[in-house]
C-alpha cells in the first residue's frame, strides 16, 4: 500500500513532467526552410541611381576571362570617366527567367523543348534561382524565383502548347519581374519573335523599358516561317473567298425603305466579330492593316523626339535596309565554342506567287527578327539560332557557359538629369589583348 507522502511526490513528479513536455514543445524549433542562398557580391549602398552593367570579358581567341578584379575595369558615360561602386563577381548567384515560347508551331516539339530547357536548368550553379514564364495567347508566371530542380522540372513538365503568341506581354512581364533584383539577372527567351495577340505591350515600349534595366538578354530563335505559311493557307482554304458586299448586306427586302448608319458603318450585329482563324492566327487582312498603321505612326514621329526609339542609339527600325542591319550586329558574332549559324536573317520563303500571305509574313518575319536582334544588342546579350530543335541543347548550353563567366559593375552617374535622353555606356579594361561586351547605354528616366 502506498503512503500518502508516496502519492504526494509520485503526483508532484507527473506535474512537472507535463510541465517540462509542454516547455519543450514550446521552445522546440519548426521545421527550418533553408535560407536563401548568400548574394556573394561585393555591395555597397543601392539606390535608384545605381546604373548597372553586365559585363562579359573573352580573350581574343574567344575564351571568356573569368580573374578580372573591379581594378582591373574601368567605366564611362558620355565619355566622363566614373567611379565602380558595385563590382559583381563571377561566382555570384543569378537570377534567370527562362521564358518559353509554346505556341501552336511547338506542338509537336514540346518534349524536345521541355528536355532542352530542363537540361539549361541543370548547367546552372546551384545557387542559381530561376522562373519559367510560357506563353502563347496567354502568359504564365509558372513559380517564384527558386534553386529547387525540382520546382523547376515541375514547372517545365506542366507547360502545354497553345495558339497565337504574345511575345510582347510576356516581356513586359519578365522585366517587371527582374526589375525588383539586385545583383546579377538574365533573361533567357525561346522563340520566333512573331508577336500576333499582344494586349498592352508594344516593340518599342518593350525595347524603352529594356534601356532601363541592368539585364542581359539571350534571344533563341527557332524557325517557324514554313509552319506558320501552311497554317495560313490552310486558315485561307477555310474562309469563304468571296465576301458579300457592303450593298448586298444593307439591301432591305422589297417595298421597304434602305436603313442607313452614318458615315456608311456596317449593319451593327448581335455577335462578336471573329479576329483570328481556326488557328489563332490574325486574319491576312488584319495584319497588313497593323503594318500600314505602323508605318504610319513612324512617319509621323519627331525625329528630334529623345522619345523616338528609333533615334536610340542600338534601336534597329523594324523597317530599316536588310544589309544595313545585318552590319550593326556585333552580336551575330558566335559565342566562344559556337559554330557560325547557315544564315543571320530569316530563311527566305521557298518560291510562291507574292501574294497576301506571303508579303504579310515576310513583313512580320522580318519585324520579329529585328526584336531580337534589338534585345540582343541594347543588354549586351547574344542572339542565338536553332532552326533545327536539335541545335538547342547546344544554343541553351552555351548561354549556361556565359552565365557563369558574367562580371557585374555599377555606378552613380554624374549627370543627375532625368532628362529622358540617352546615356552611352563605355567598359574598358586595363588587362591587355581583352575583348569587353557590355550593355551600350540607358535611358535617363524617372522610372530608373
């Protein structure tokens, strides 16, 4: 039998033994998610001044130099000499949004693609984080900037093919989300450059918010053009030839009096009107009605206008002489390692009567081929092409290459002005036989 003086301290002990559970579950850790990786940049103080440039140093054998120190650059703008007071090694993480193209050309191709892109993913130091934006005729934001593969691999298993393309938004989109990081960042986008359904962003506004920003960008275009000229004729075969008249629709029946619009509008409808084919391409006649309007709204622009971008140094009108093109990209060059690409510009297309269709796409063909040329050229980036999907592990390897090799420098500019004009941007360095790629210059706006 058990004394009360046993019950007592027995009864005590089984107090304190809640009490010292309860102690401990509260103070026990949760569960940890591991800490962002370090940003290993040398940082000094970052405002909205700071101008920041990527820099890529290759011997002039083409092999890229990666033991530059911040004393061995040096920096310019309108040709004052600036002092570097951000210096970005080459083992510092980078942010990268990897946007895919994934319009009704890649259907086929998808698996290809995925497996490319997932393979870039892994050439990537570790430390690396990444986001997957796709698009077609919608954009998608497909994860946060992360290091997880998994996430990753995820996110580029899940995108899925769809119709038209929307180049423009989902630039505009990828730039708003780099333009809230510091440190090192690169776009990478797979495409043709053929923008059809954009809803809000432009070529040129795209272009205008790019001079803004400390990114370099990696165009890979791939070649659509045969593709996309059997879809349209196919879309022609599929649309009656032969459209009723404007008389023919309004004529009333017999013995009754003609309604009338004014200013000869047609007959109002209960319907939408239909803006694209079977295979969300615009409508032939639509697309030449955006060129006239566009060449329109060149004519009429100020030359004297800072705002014009094709006054912009690095700007490439979209309309500007094929050969005089060709000789303003120092980009073309092929990056260290990289075979020279068959051909810099489009493949013509095969021989085919110059109808409607054909001048309409030689025209937008040639539009998307000077937007990535221009995203290239304006970042400091490289275009690349792969024609054949076979071509693209090598182009997205290649690209991984120069990631790990990129130096960061920024400065506060002297000129304080917010003056909209431009600023041209000169990176030297004092390491003898080095060839410098760097952004070329900024715009001075009160976005900055």
């Amino acid at each position: 039998m058990v004394s009360s003086v046993s019950r007592r301290f027995l009864s005590v002990l089984f107090v304190l033994a809640i009490a010292l559970t309860v102690s401990f579950a509260q103070t026990k850790p949760a569960t940890q998610t591991p800490p962002e990786p370090p940003q290993d940049l040398e940082t000094l103080k970052i405002d909205t001044d700071l101008v920041t440039v990527p820099v890529i140093a290759t011997s002039i054998n083409g092999l890229y130099i990666t033991d530059l120190r911040k004393e061995d650059f040096k920096i310019a703008e309108d040709g004052v000499p600036h002092e570097i007071a951000f210096f970005g090694k080459v083992a510092a993480p980078f942010h990268v949004i990897l946007m895919l193209d994934t319009s009704a050309s890649t259907q086929e191709k998808l698996r290809q693609i995925q497996n490319a892109a997932y393979a870039f993913i892994t050439q990537l130091q570790p430390a690396d984080r990444v986001k997957i934006i796709s698009f077609d005729d919608e954009v998608r934001d497909l994860n946060e900037f992360t290091s997880n593969r998994q996430t990753l691999k995820d996110a580029i298993n899940g995108v899925r093919s769809g119709q038209g393309t929307k180049v423009y938004d989902a630039f505009e989109l990828a730039l708003n989300q780099v333009r809230k990081i510091q440190g090192r960042k690169a776009i990478v986008i797979f495409t043709d450059g053929v923008d059809w359904h954009s809803d809000s962003a432009t070529f040129d506004g795209t272009l205008r918010y790019l001079d803004e920003e400390g990114v370099i960008v990696y165009p890979i275009r791939y070649e659509t053009r045969a593709f996309t000229e059997a879809l349209a004729r196919q879309q022609q075969e599929q649309i009656s030839p032969t459209l009723p008249t404007r008389e023919v629709i309004q004529a009333p029946p017999r013995g009754t009096t003609a309604p009338t619009f004014p200013g000869g509008d047609p007959v109002p409808t209960s319907g939408t009107q239909r803006k694209t084919g079977p295979f969300g391409l615009p409508l032939p006649e639509d697309i030449m009605r955006r060129r006239r309007e566009g060449e329109i709204g060149r004519e009429r622009r100020d030359p004297a206008d800072p705002n014009n971008p094709d006054q912009i140094p690095g700007n490439i009108p979209p309309d500007a002489d094929r050969t005089s093109r060709d000789q303003r990209m120092p980009d073309r060059r092929r990056i260290p390692g990289q075979p020279d690409p068959p051909s810099t510009t489009t493949s013509r297309r095969t021989s085919r009567p110059d109808d409607s269709i054909s001048a309409m796409l030689d025209l937008e063909y040639a539009k998307a081929d000077d937007y990535l040329n221009n995203l290239a050229v304006k970042s400091g980036g490289r275009l690349l092409r792969a024609d054949k999907l076979e071509y693209l592990p090598e182009a997205f390897a290649q690209i991984a290459n120069e990631l790990r090799t990129q130096y960061l420098l920024g400065y506060y500019p002297i000129n304080k002005d917010h003056d909209e004009k431009y600023r041209h941007i000169k990176v030297s360095t004092t390491r003898k036989d080095v060839v410098i790629r760097a952004r070329p210059g900024y715009l001075a706006t009160d976005a900055k």
